[in-house]
C-alpha cells in the first residue's frame, strides 16, 4: 500500500528495522474527547488511513481537507526482540503534539510538527500482538504552533496552502542492544585532515568504540576509543583528504561499533570533508567564494501534501532544480525530511535550513518556549549534512494584529543558533525585520528589470545596499543577499487562472516571461554587492502559480526556453570574481 519504504534516517543506519508505513486504522476526534473515551485502548478503529500520508491527501486515502483538531491511528504489530536488546519505536514527524500508547499504557509524549522522535517500547511490549495507539493534536490558529505555509483559513489561499494534521513522515521500529549509539554530531576539519566526533550513547558502563571511516570502499581512517559514560569526544584522522563541494559532491562511508562486552550496536552513516565561511561580502566553501544561485522549494507534493508521494521524489526535484541553473535552495517554512538532505548531499545542492515559524506569534515573549525548542530540535537533526550551508529560523516577521515582532525573542533565537553552530551563517528573520543576522538578506518583488537596473547598479556605485523597510531595520554591513525575488505568473492552463496567484501582472508571453526572469536574475548576478539570490518559486503550489514547474513537476516551457533561463543563472557572478 505504502509507496514509501527506504530507511528513514540516512546518517544513522541499522540493519535490523521494521518499516511501519502502510495500512493503519484510523479515526477523527473532533471533539478532542478520545483519551476520556478511552479510545487508546479500542481494539478497532472507524476507517483506514495510508501512513506516512495526511489525512488531508489523497494518498492517504481519506481526503479530508477541513479542520481536524485532533485524530487517531492504531496498528497491531508482532515485536520480536531477543534478551539484552531493546525495541525503539521512531516517528520521523507528526503534526502536532503527539502521544503514544503501547497495549493501551502511555508511552510518552512529542511536541512538534517537523522533527523526529523515539519510545523505547520495550517494558510496555507482551509476547506476539501489540496494540499501539497514536494520538496527534494540531491547532494551526493557536499563536504557539508554528505551522509555515498550512492555511489557516478553510480555503487554501495566496501562498498558504492545505493543512498537514498528525502523521506525515515515516514510522519505524527497530532493535538495538541494551547499549546503544543515540546520536553523532560530526564536524569535519578540513585544514587538520580529520573528523571530529561527539557520541551520545543510551546507558551509562564500560563501552569499547571504534570508528571507520571509507573512502570509495578503502579504510582512509581508523579510531578506537573506550567511555563508562554517555557522551565521547574522539577525532580519526583521514588518510586521504577529498573535498566535498557543489561540483565534486564526495561523501565517505562510516562505520561506528559500540560494543559493551555483551552486545555490539553497529551503524552505518556517512559525512563530507568541507569548511564553511564568511568573508565580508560572500560565502565560501573550502575557501572558494560561492554565489548562492537558490529557489525556493516549498516541499509540497499535489497527492500528498507535505509527504514525497514515493523515494524517488526528493532527487527528482533537485534535479529538476538543478536543470535550469540553480545550485540549492531555501527549504522553505518547513523542515524538510531527511531523506532530502540525504540527496542534497550526494548530488551537491547546498540548503539553508528554515523552520515553519508562520502561526507563530512572535510578539508574545512567552511563546519563546514553544518555538526555541522546536527549533534545536530542527538543528540537532540536521547539523551533519555538508550540504547545509546555513541557518534561517524565522521568515518574514510580519506584524500580528497591530504587535511588533518582541525582537528579544529574535536575538534570543539567534543566540542560541550561534552557540549550537558557531560555524554557519546564521539568518535572524529572512527579509524582514532584521534584529542580529550574519547575513542581511531582502525581499524584491518588483517585475520590472528597469527598476532593478536602477536600485541595483546604486547599490555597486554607493556600496550602500538598496532597502525596502528602512524604518524598521538598518543595514549592517553584512554579506547582501535578495532571499526572494521574481515569483512571475504564468498560469495559462491553471483551471481557475483568474484567481490563481503570483506576484505583479503576469507576462502576456512566453518571450516576455524569459525576457522578465532573465533580465531580473542577470543584474543580480553582475552586481558586484549581491552574494546570493533566491528565486521564487521551483513549482506552482495548489493555486500559487508562480513556479517553473508545474505542481505536479511537469515543466511549463520547452527545452529550449529552460536552456535560456539555465544559461542566465550559471554564468559567472560578479562577486565571485573579485
């Protein structure tokens, strides 16, 4: 039934997993009474759902599309596990606060929309079938969940699109031992030729570990090192150094054994050899300075919503991508699975991490505790992929009902995204309106490539960058990045193209779409302030038809018009010049 089945968590793979995607039962709780109805412990539930798809998809084969305060999910599953062995039952995201039951017995408790969580369910399995019970509750309209591009209205509209309520992402169970590796934080050191690692493990006792690193299937690194406790630090030294970059995307294989005397816990994983940086005007990787050519990426899907439709889609969307020049993108309002990051990696498509900080009302300091640890949640997640190059926690801090951003709470996020990764940039609130940033990015929508010659061309003369909020934030001197721009229109089949949406009027023609798109992107890439552009958008989302792509990444134009737009993006920037 399910169309998903690749493991889950690249960076941390164990052989001995269970793939739970598929037919689960499932039930709406409008009423939010389920728990008092004792709905845990029911041995059947009123319909079926495909998991890892939304109630609102059509993937999931319910469809529901209106408000769903709260819903149910229940499965009976067969548990095996051997003495000194432990069974960890993984949720890669649910929407929003979810609880979990095993034989009817809570087994805890998530909150958050967009990252992983685990219950050691062991104490709570019996021999042969279990019952377990999934409880999800999501409110996108409460101020304290950060819900991104999920409509708040009944209707999608403009730029908001349909809601994602309880499970999206995969679930899986697996077996480990007793003691067992729980995470690794990896950062490698270029200039020194190895990897340093952090190791955070289940228990506390005598564990010998060792480390492998591969390179092409060749040993080019090897550390043995022993802890009693539940953290370690150790480096292994590379004998041979290959750079990961955007047109050389190497990866090495890892290997990390535990091994406690009784039981050994091996996983697989895998990183890459790169050093990111600031200079006073551009990125750089590996010492080279790099234009971000970018696209923002809304990761929605037309059958599935928030949930590839199958394995095979994330590469197929970086390269689609990659097809008409762009070199990453902004993973836009959301956390991206995993499996995406995975493929960024492999192919060379830099990221910036984001999160869904839209729903959030970021002008009640007392909300910070919501949003802060979400958004570590977030990073620890995603800090070893090579392929992201930078930090973005909030998007457009728009005033809420007359209330000013609290920008204590935007320093105070800052500030702790700094001590957490002190290496990569990090971007307070995308376009507007800056507090503390690393880099100082905008937002231009204007469609007219007069009007950017004019702004722009200043910017090199004066070195003063354009701005277009003046009054509520200043420039810093910071690397110039334009975040957003373009977002033409071209909707002509659309079934609706009078309420369709994009930004300014949209071109008559093709010949005036290319000539738009490419007379904007040329004059931000030849000026000699602008580190990066981020155009909108890589696909139409729903009635947003603003993309190159159509939603279900069809393309819009012929070869010869995406070779056109390729051929604008790729050339040779002027900051990378100097």
């Amino acid at each position: 039934m399910t169309t998903r089945n690749a493991y889950p968590r690249p960076e941390l793979v164990r052989e001995n997993w269970t793939n739970l995607c598929g037919e689960w039962e499932f039930e709406f709780d409008f009423g939010k009474s389920g728990k008092p109805r004792k709905v845990q412990e029911k041995t059947r539930l009123e319909q079926t759902i495909n998991v890892p798809f939304c109630p609102e998809s059509e993937l999931s084969g319910i469809g529901y599309k209106d408000f769903i305060p709260a819903c149910w999910y229940r499965k009976t599953v067969t548990a095996p596990h051997a003495e000194n062995e432990r069974v960890l039952l993984n949720f890669e995201a649910a929407c929003h606060i979810t609880e979990v039951f095993v034989n009817g017995k809570s087994v805890g408790k998530h909150r958050g929309s967009y990252t992983p969580f685990t219950f050691d369910i062991t104490d709570y399995l019996t021999e042969g079938e279990n019952s377990l019970a999934v409880y999800c509750v999501s409110d996108v309209r409460d101020g304290t969940q950060p819900s991104g591009k999920q409509s708040e209205r009944y209707h999608s509209y403009g730029c908001y699109y349909t809601r994602s309520t309880g499970i999206w992402a995969p679930v899986w169970m697996e077996t480990v031992p007793a003691s067992y590796l729980e995470s690794v934080r990896m950062d490698p050191d270029i200039d020194n030729v190895k990897l340093d690692l952090t190791l955070a493990f289940s228990a506390l006792g005598m564990k010998n570990v060792t480390v492998t690193a591969y390179l092409d299937g060749k040993v080019v690194g090897k550390k043995a090192a022993k802890t009693t406790t539940k953290n370690l630090k150790m480096s292994v030294a590379l004998d041979t150094l290959s750079l990961w970059s955007i047109e050389t995307p190497t990866l090495y294989d890892l290997v990390i054994e535990t091994d406690d005397g009784k039981t050994v816990d091996t996983v697989k994983s895998y990183f890459g050899m790169r050093k990111i940086e600031l200079d006073d005007q551009c990125l750089l990787i590996n010492g080279k300075r790099v234009f971000q050519r970018l696209v923002l990426d809304q990761g929605y899907y037309k059958d599935s919503v928030y949930t590839a439709p199958d394995d095979d889609a994330f590469a197929k969307d970086i390269k689609l991508s990659q097809r008409v020049g762009f070199n990453g993108a902004r993973l836009h309002e959301r956390v991206f699975e995993r499996r995406f990051l995975y493929e960024a990696d492999r192919l060379g498509y830099i990221v910036w991490g984001e999160y869904a900080n839209w729903g959030y009302d970021h002008t009640n300091a007392a909300n910070l505790k919501y949003y802060l640890a979400e958004w570590m949640e977030a990073m620890k997640r995603d800090y070893n992929h090579p392929a992201l190059i930078g930090w973005c926690p909030f998007n457009e801090t728009w005033d809420i009902k007359g209330n000013q951003q609290d920008d204590d709470i935007l320093r105070a996020v800052y500030n702790q995204t700094k001590t957490f990764d002190p290496v990569r940039p990090c971007i307070d609130t995308s376009g507007n309106y800056h507090v503390v940033t690393d880099i100082y990015d905008i937002h231009d929508y204007n469609q007219s490539p007069e009007a950017f010659q004019r702004r722009y061309s200043e910017t090199d003369e004066t070195g003063i960058p354009f701005e277009n909020y003046g009054k509520r934030q200043s420039y810093n001197g910071a690397p110039y990045f334009i975040s957003e721009y373009g977002g033409i229109k071209w909707a002509p089949e659309f079934e609706n193209s009078a309420t369709s949406w994009g930004y300014g009027n949209a071109p008559r023609t093709i010949e005036e779409y290319v000539e738009r798109y490419t007379g904007l992107t040329d004059i931000l890439i030849n000026t000699k302030k602008i580190c990066g552009l981020c155009y909108t958008q890589l696909y139409d989302v729903e009635q947003e038809q603003n993309g190159i792509y159509y939603f279900d990444r069809t393309p819009k134009f012929s070869d010869e018009v995406m070779d056109k737009m390729k051929e604008v993006m790729i050339q040779t920037a002027a900051i990378e010049k100097e």
